[in-house]
C-alpha cells in the first residue's frame, strides 16, 4: 500500500486506531502516524494534491457514506474529522505554497442568543474534510456579523445553525443583512427545529437535516 493509501485508511479506521491506545495518548498516536504519512508521501514526490484528495479527503468521504448509510455513529465520524483535521493542520503551509485552491470558502456560525455548537462543529469539519476553506465564527453570532464577513471574505456559502426555537428567528435576520448588503453568497440553515419548510419560508437557498447533507447542500450551491 503506498503512503497515500494508508492515508486514506488511517481516516478510514481512525476510531478503531485510537481504540487500540488507551487514554489521551491516543490522540498523539494518531496525530503521530498522519504527519509520518504525509511527510513520507511527500518525500517520495506525491503532489500536494494528491495527499489531499486520494488521502485526507478520500478517506473522509468514504466516512460520511458509511454515516450517510447509518453505518457508523457521529463518535466515529468525530474521530475521523479530527483525524482528517490533525492532517489539514499538518498540510496547510504546503498547501498554500502550491497555491491549491478550495473547493469553495463558507463562513459557518451559531445564531446570536445560541451556544449549542456540537453540531455546527460538525458540519464545519465535514465541510473541511471536503477540501472547503471554512471560516468558523464560532456560538452567539449577530446577523450583521454573518453578513460583515461574508462580504469581507467573499465567500460562496453562509452556514447558519440554531438549536433552540426561541434563536431561530435570527436566521431570517441573517439573511435580510446578507442581502440588504448585496453579498451574493447563498445561505444554508440546519439544526435540530430546523425544517426545509422554515428554510423556504425565510428564503434561504438550502436546509441539511445533517452534517453529510450539509456537504452535498454546499456542493450544489456553489455548483
Ligand atoms: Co441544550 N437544548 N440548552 N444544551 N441541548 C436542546 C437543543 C433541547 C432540544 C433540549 C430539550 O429540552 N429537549 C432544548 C431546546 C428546546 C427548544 O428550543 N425547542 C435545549 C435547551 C432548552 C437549552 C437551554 C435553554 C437549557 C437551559 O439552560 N435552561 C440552554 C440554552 C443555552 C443557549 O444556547 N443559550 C441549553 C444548553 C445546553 C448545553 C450548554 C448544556 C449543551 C450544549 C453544549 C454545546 O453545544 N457545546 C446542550 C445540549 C448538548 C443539548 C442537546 C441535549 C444536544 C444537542 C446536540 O449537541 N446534539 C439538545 C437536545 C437534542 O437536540 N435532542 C439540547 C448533537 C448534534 C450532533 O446534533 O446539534 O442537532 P445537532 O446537529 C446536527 C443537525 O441538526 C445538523 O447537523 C448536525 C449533525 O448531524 N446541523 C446542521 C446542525 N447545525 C447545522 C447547520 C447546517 C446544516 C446542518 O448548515 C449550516
């Protein structure tokens, strides 16, 4: 297997790799054996390109499919995101040095009056496990500040997520600003009150009941 397969496996199989080590120093094992196979993949001539769509990214997509399929829980997919994340980190400054551009660049953030961030933490990762640059404005976030850096930034999509019924207006909110800003990026919504019929009715482009969805919905607007 060449260095970019066991790469992609590594993904694969990174909750049961870290099953195998007790304890905190699992994570270190891990992240020890991702930065091995990047740098030995490198070294032997791989392009950048190459560890990052046939390794980091292949692997995290055959994930997703198996989440998708309900054959494995959101710990799994955590473990391999975060796995997918050690990677990401390690690959960055090559990354900008070949000039590899992202799939697409989102900004993604909790609704103002909002601090549930587990599921918002997981679309992110999916979406970087998908080659998309994601600017992570993290819990409590205005309206106006979704839409302050959508423009800054340029980016394609804006990713809003709210838990809580009472929060949820403020995606509508969020929308308005966007758009009374004239920033072009498309909006998508999620969360657990969330539905596609709330989606429509505030005029946002696209609802995912789910991180993976989440990454399919992204794809299609940018598309
Ligand atoms: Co809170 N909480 N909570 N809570 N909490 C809920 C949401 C609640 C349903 C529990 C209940 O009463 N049954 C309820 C809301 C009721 C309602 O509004 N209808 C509730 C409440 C009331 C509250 C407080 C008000 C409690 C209090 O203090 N009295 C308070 C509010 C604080 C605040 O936000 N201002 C509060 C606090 C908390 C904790 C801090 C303790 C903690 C959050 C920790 C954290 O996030 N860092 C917490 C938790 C953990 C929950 C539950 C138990 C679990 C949420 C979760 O993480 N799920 C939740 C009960 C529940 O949902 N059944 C509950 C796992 C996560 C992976 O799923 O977030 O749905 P989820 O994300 C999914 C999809 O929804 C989707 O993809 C994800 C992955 O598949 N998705 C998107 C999410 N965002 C997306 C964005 C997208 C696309 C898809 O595009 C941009």
């Amino acid at each position: 297997m060449t260095n970019v397969e066991q790469l992609k496996e590594l993904i694969m199989r990174a909750d049961e790799i870290e099953e195998e080590i007790e304890g905190e120093g699992s994570k270190a094992a891990t992240k020890r054996k991702v930065e091995r196979l990047i740098t030995a993949a490198c070294e032997e001539g791989t392009p950048i390109r190459n560890v990052l769509d046939d390794g980091l990214i292949a692997g995290m997509d055959i994930v997703v499919d198996r989440f998708k399929k309900s054959e494995i829980y959101i710990s799994e997919v955590l473990i391999a995101a975060r796995a997918m994340k050690m990677g990401m980190d390690f690959l960055e400054p090559e990354i900008i040095k070949a000039g590899i551009e992202p799939a697409g660049k989102c900004v993604i953030g909790t609704i103002e009056g909002d601090l549930h961030d587990i599921g918002k933490n997981l679309v992110a990762m999916m979406l970087k496990g998908a080659g998309f640059k994601v600017i992570d404005l993290g819990v409590d976030v205005k309206p106006d500040d979704f839409a302050e850096k959508a423009e800054s930034e340029s980016v394609q999509v804006v990713g809003v997520s709210a838990l809580l019924t009472t929060t949820m207006p403020g995606m509508e909110k969020t929308i308005k600003a966007i758009k009374e800003r004239g920033v072009s990026a498309r909006t998508m919504i999620g969360g657990a009150p969330v539905t596609q019929d709330y989606a429509d009715r505030i005029g946002a482009d696209g609802y995912a009941a789910d991180a993976a969805s989440a990454v399919d919905l992204a794809k299609g607007l940018i598309a």
